[in-house]
C-alpha cells in the first residue's frame, strides 16, 4: 500500500510500531528520531515517551509527569549529545530532557503581567532551538506568543499577540528554525490562521507562506526539504523554495466527520491520515507520523 506522487512514493509499513500490551496510548502528539535512527513518540497516556528502534520494536518508555500534558516534541543535538525538549500543556511548562528523562532545564511562564494573569492562561504547545542555543517557545492555546530564551534559560523578548495582521497569531502550534537560507529563520505554524508566518531570529516578520496547506500544526526539516501535518487529515511535503511537492495520504473526508477527530477504529485506513499532529524523517528518509486521537495512531512511511 501507498502514498505519494512523483519523486515521493512511499510504502507504508502497517502494524510497524509494536506496543507492549500494558503500554496504552492516549493522543499521540510528538515524534521524533535520534541520531541511530530510534524513534521517540509523546503521547498523553501513561509513560508519555516510548522509545522504539528503527523496525518498531519496543524499548523503553518513561514520562509518566506528562500524562494529559505531553504536547510539543523536539530532539535537539548539542555537542555530542541528545535532548528532548517538550512542552506540557497541563502544567504550563517547557523542560528540557536527556533521552532516558533526565530534566536538565524547565521553564514555566514569563513574568509578563500584560499578557498573563488569573484569566489569561500560559498554555505552551511547541518548541525549537536556535543555533547560539536560544530557546523558543510557543504559547499557542494561550495568548498566542512566542517567547525567547538563551540556552540558560534567561528571558530574552517577546512578540505576538491575537490577530490576522504580520506578527499576530491565532494558534502559533508549532515553530521550527529553517536553516536552508543565507541567515537562519524561524518558522511559525500559524495554525487557526491557516498559514505559516516567517520571522527573524529576533521576532521581526518576514513573510508568510499561504499555498498549499490546511491547518498546519510543527515542521520538520529534511535537507532542503519541509514536511508538516496539516490538521486536516494529510502530510504535506514543501520544496526549499517553500513550493508544493507532494501531499500524503490526504483525506478530505476525515476531518468533516462527526465527532472528529475520535473517529471510531473502524474508520481508519492505513493509508489515510485523519488528524496528522507531529511528523519526523530518519536518516534513510522514512516519514513517521504521530495522530490527534483518543486512541493514538504511528504510522511509518518507507520512502521508496
């Protein structure tokens, strides 16, 4: 069975990830894959981080801190060694994590008494690092902000805000550095207003990206390749001129059913996506992709 079109014909590997029968998923978030190829997934049910190798078996899992919370996902390379960086939408936080859980760095919310207060909640959902190590953190189902640290975690500004206008957000869900350029940029998945939205490392609006996307939710950079889920029910592949090269497993009934994006089991094929929520490539350019759902759904695409 497959997806894709053209350059991008992929195979998907049905029942590829193999779960321990204790092992329950709730809403599968976040995915990412380190550099042997181990594929990390975050999810909201219990032991939020599962680890799996590269055919799907089963390794080890822990987080259960997340429960409820586990949102944004991101694996970061830093000298010789990897971390995670998550978000928790449950407790408003941002911690950063060695790959078996160790937290090394949490962030809670800005001191910004303008933006947030009793009424006005702090809801982080996605996170990226820069280069020099600054952090950046998006409160997308909060006040619609995204905040900047250094790689202490000292606050260094903020831009945002409601709105439609450049530099305005309504659900910045996900952002990602985009090192393809002359100078390094940072992308912004602009979700409720349907776009991407480019700035510069210090928050000032460059342009926005309006074709060919449907709700996107967090990227992930393959070379000079963008992938992103778009909510509504597909995977969409940018070129490095931020062109379209291909939509996978595109379903433009999923997101119009009834009680979406809880589809019942049955509805479901494999592949078909419904609600696309993290994606992540690895080294021999395999798309994974983690689902918005009650039950959690991994699929694995082979790239042929």
């Amino acid at each position: 069975m497959f997806v894709g079109s053209g350059t991008h014909v992929y195979e998907v590997a049905e029942g590829w990830a193999k779960l321990p029968s204790y092992v329950v998923l709730g809403y599968t978030h976040g995915i990412v894959v380190d550099s042997q190829d181990n594929v990390f997934v975050f999810h909201t049910g219990k032991s939020s981080v599962i680890k799996f190798d590269k055919n799907g078996n089963y390794l080890s899992s822990w987080g259960e801190q997340f429960e409820e919370g586990a949102h944004g996902f991101y694996l970061h390379k830093e000298g010789g060694e990897e971390f995670l960086y998550v978000t928790d939408t449950k407790h408003g936080l941002m911690i950063k994590l060695t790959t078996d859980g160790r937290p090394v760095l949490t962030l809670g919310a800005p001191d910004l008494p303008g933006v947030y207060d009793a009424d006005r909640k702090y809801i982080p959902t996605d996170v990226c690092v820069a280069p020099n190590g600054d952090i950046y953190v998006t409160d997308g189902y909060g006040q619609h902000w995204i905040h900047q640290y250094d790689d202490k975690g000292s606050y260094i500004r903020s831009w945002g805000g409601t709105g439609s206008e450049p530099g305005k957000m309504k659900c910045p869900h996900g952002i990602s550095i985009d090192l393809r350029g002359s100078e390094p940029e940072v992308y912004v998945a602009d979700r409720g207003n349907f776009r991407i939205q480019v700035f510069t490392l210090d928050g000032r609006h460059k342009r926005f990206i309006q074709n060919d996307m449907d709700m996107p939710c967090s990227f992930y950079f393959d070379g000079d390749e963008l992938l992103f889920p778009d909510l509504h029910s597909r995977i969409t592949i940018f070129d490095k001129n931020d062109r379209l090269i291909t939509h996978l497993g595109e379903d433009q009934q999923a997101y119009k059913q009834q009680g979406w994006p809880n589809l019942p089991l049955d509805y479901f094929r494999p592949n078909k996506f419904s609600s696309p929520h993290g994606v992540c490539v690895d080294s021999q350019h395999n798309v994974y992709v983690a689902e918005w759902t009650q039950y959690g759904r991994i699929t694995k695409l082979v790239r042929k």
